[in-house]
C-alpha cells in the first residue's frame, strides 16, 4: 500500500511536499485542488498587477474630493467675508463722529466708552451689514449701510440716496425749522399728502435729539437725515407703536440699533453656513418642518403676522406693500409673539407705484418689486402698471399654509385648510376688495386663537 500511495504522488509531478503529507485524498480530488490552487495564484498575480491602477483612481479622486471641496469652502468663506465687514462699518461711523460730523444715542457708546459692540454678523447682502451685538450688556440687533447707491434699484431700498457724499446735508447754517421743513417734505414724497404728516414729522424730530437735550444739533441732524433715506429705519419709526416692530434704541450716522429677536427665522435650524451648501433643496424644506414650535405656538406666531397685515393695512400712515415675505424675515421672541427683522421689503404704495408706474418693460417679469410685489406690463405702451396682482394678505397666506397645516389638530384642520386656500385665492388691490379682505383676515384669527385660547400658549 505504501509503494502505491508513493507511485500515485510521483505521477503528479507538479505537486508540493506539502500536499504529499495532508490526508490521502482520492487522485482526482487532489488534481482538482493543484489546478484550483494553481489557478488561484494566476488570478492574484492579475490582481496585483492591476492594484497600482487601483491606488492612482483612488488618489485620484480623492485629490478631486479635496480639491472640490477646498473651493467649496473658499467659496463660501470670501461670500462671508465680503458679507461682513464690521470693522468697515465701525471705523467710517467713528471717523465721521470723532470729526463732529455726525452724533446720535449710539456714537459715545460705540466709539468712546466701547460698550457698544459687533457680534455674531447676520448680513445677507454686502452693503447692508447686520449684526447680533451687545449695549451696556443688553442683547441688541445694529444695522448699517456701507455703500451709496446712487439710482434706484429693484433690489436696494426704495429711495436712492442721492448724495455723492455722506452725511452732508443738512447744511451748515440750517436753522431748525429748515431742517423741520425738509424732512417734511422727504416724508411727503415718500407716504403722500397724509393728513397727520405732522405727528410723523414730530416722531421724527424727537428722535433725532439722541442726547435729549431739547434740542437737535447739526451733526445730530446729519445723522437722521441719513437714516430717513434708508426705507427700513422709516418704517421702524413709523411702526414703533406696534407689537410687532423691533424697538429703536438708539443711532450713530446710518448706523442704527434696535432689539435683538431671540428667534430671528420662523421655522427651521440653523446650521453652519459650509454644511448649508450640501443640503439638498428638499431635505432642506423638510428638515425646516421638523425643527418647528409647537401647534399652538405656530398659531400665535400666525395670529401675530396677521396683525402685522392689519397694521400695515390703511395704517395710520397710509398704506404699506409687503414685497418680500421670506420665512428669513420673520421672527419670534421667548413668548412666541411675532417680531419682523427684516423690513427693507415693507414699502409705501405711494413710493412703490412712483417707482414701477412708467417703467418700461417687455414682459410682466421687469415689473416686480422684490419677490412678491408684481404688477403687469401693459403690451401696447410698454410700461408697468401699478395695480398690484395679490394683496398682502394672499401672500401671508401662501407663507402660512405649510406651516400651519403640518401638524394641525383634526378637529380644526378641514376648516383651516379651507379658509387658508380661500385667502390664497384673493386677487386684486386690497383697497377695492377691502370688505372681503377683513372677512377672511378676522375668520383666519379666530379660527386659531379659539383653538389656543384656553392653553398655556396663548
């Protein structure tokens, strides 16, 4: 037996030592596991060939991968770098308060005492800087406007501002009631003839003592007259008595300080500024959704932008057009009332229809103010009309839907759902449907504070 098992290795010339001593196995199975293994090695020997191919793919993109994304980065940084310049800010206003040509409530604390200073920047756009801070340990919003603009723009304020040079009205010599006269004047170019131009003009005279010494300086009254060409800070002003306006504390040139809103979106997360550029669009509105208030607070959130429709509405200084209603404009305080952050958008009909009425045009896209204030061009004289296509109301509306119903309790959703689509569907100028426009604001209100009213929300 063993000369045969001896014979039967020597007929496989090929086969290692070591197979000779693993346990008998029959011919064929051992010729089998020589030309596996044999088979085997020609395979690793291709794969080693081709692994150095691997590797130069796998540099390759990983290089790539870096590279894209170090520009990403790069990208986004100088985006954020151009966005906030507070040092730029700060040392123009200081500049011209240190040389007496400008003052207000915020210039000593700002430049002197420095117990006014920049936070967390909040700009969205390069020349108009916006900023978390603090004053004497309070938390505050400043806001500031780094570059002239010198015609109007659709996507700049309302009214240019006209001066080569800051800060160089009023005059030297002016006397007070010159000073009061121009200002007159500028609010009646931009509001209309309103018959309690007055009161305004009082509102914003008494602002402008910064130091409440009973009486306005020059440089003191170069300052607001600055302010004044800025649309958000006069619709500050003219809004200060209502809830949902930020209150004005103080100003330094075109620099200006108001309350800090604890929550200053209204639905979402914040999250860093390179993480935002690799969220997809879609997961990004859903991740909004998620990261909502409750219910209840949702509605008081609603019910409080609905008043700030009321409040914009035949106010007490005619009537203002919401041009803009992003979710980024509106806030919230700890109480969940409504605070708007961002106004800029908030215009004077009489300003909007001076600046669209005319203006030439091929097609209803060049007569757009923002986003959400369209009119339509008139085909056979190519200008822009000024009748508005959608009401404030209807936008507020469109804002809310999605928020609202996401959430919404059975037993109110169906009638919720149904009034919300109703005001969606208003048409036309508030003004000549003013009946119907009050009808399903007030029905919307009390739909949602009846279903708060007895809780802790409320």
């Amino acid at each position: 037996m063993r000369s045969m098992h001896h014979g039967e290795g020597a007929a496989f010339p090929g086969l290692a030592q070591e197979d000779l001593r693993q346990p008998l196995l029959h011919p064929e199975a051992v010729l089998i596991r020589h030309c596996c293994s044999q088979d085997l090695k020609k395979k690793c020997k291709n794969v080693g060939a081709r692994l150095p191919c691997v590797r130069v793919k796998y540099l390759f993109f990983s290089w790539l991968a870096v590279f894209v994304g170090s520009w990403v980065v790069y990208v986004q940084y100088s985006t954020h770098t151009e966005l906030c310049r507070a040092h730029d800010c700060k040392k123009i206003i200081c500049d011209k308060y240190k040389k007496g040509i400008i003052d207000g409530s915020a210039c000593g604390s700002l430049c002197d005492k420095g117990t006014l200073y920049f936070g967390k920047c909040l700009s969205n756009k390069p020349n108009n800087q916006v900023y978390k801070g603090v004053w004497d340990e309070s938390q505050v919003v400043l806001k500031c406007k780094l570059e002239e603009t010198l015609h109007f723009d659709l996507d700049s304020d309302m009214e240019p501002r006209k001066e080569m040079v800051l800060f160089d009205k009023p005059t030297k010599g002016t006397s007070l009631e010159e000073f009061r006269e121009m200002v007159y004047n500028l609010l009646k170019e931009k509001l209309g003839d309103q018959t309690n131009l007055q009161k305004l003009l009082k509102l914003v005279v008494t602002a402008a003592d910064g130091n409440k010494d009973g009486h306005v300086s020059l440089a003191e009254a170069k300052s607001t007259w600055a302010l004044l060409q800025l649309n958000e800070f006069l619709i500050t002003v003219i809004l200060q008595d209502k809830e949902h306006t930020p209150k004005l504390i103080g100003f330094c040139g075109d620099l200006y300080v108001t309350e800090k809103v604890h929550y200053n979106y209204l639905y979402g997360l914040t999250i860093p500024w390179v993480l935002e550029f690799f969220i997809p669009s879609g997961l990004r509105r859903s991740m909004d959704q998620w990261f909502t208030p409750s219910w209840p607070r949702k509605a008081k959130i609603s019910i409080g932008l609905l008043e700030f429709v009321e409040d914009v509405f035949h106010g007490t200084f005619g009537n203002f057009l919401m041009c803009d209603m992003s979710a980024n404009n509106i806030g919230y305080n700890a109480k969940h009332d409504l605070k708007m952050i961002d106004m800029r958008k908030v215009v004077p009909e009489v300003s909007f229809k001076q600046l669209l009425g005319g203006r030439h045009c091929e097609t209803d896209v060049d007569c757009v103010y923002g986003t959400d204030c369209k009119t339509t061009c008139h085909q056979s004289k190519k200008q822009c009309t000024t009748e508005l296509d959608q009401p404030n109301l209807t936008k507020v509306c469109t804002l809310l839907k999605d928020y609202l119903l996401n959430g919404a309790p059975s037993d109110v959703r169906e009638e919720l759902e149904k009034q919300l689509y109703s005001c969606i569907a208003l048409r036309g100028v508030a003004s000549q449907m003013e009946m119907e426009h009050s009808l399903i604001l007030n029905n919307l209100k009390t739909l949602l504070w009846k279903k708060i009213s007895h809780t802790k929300d409320s």
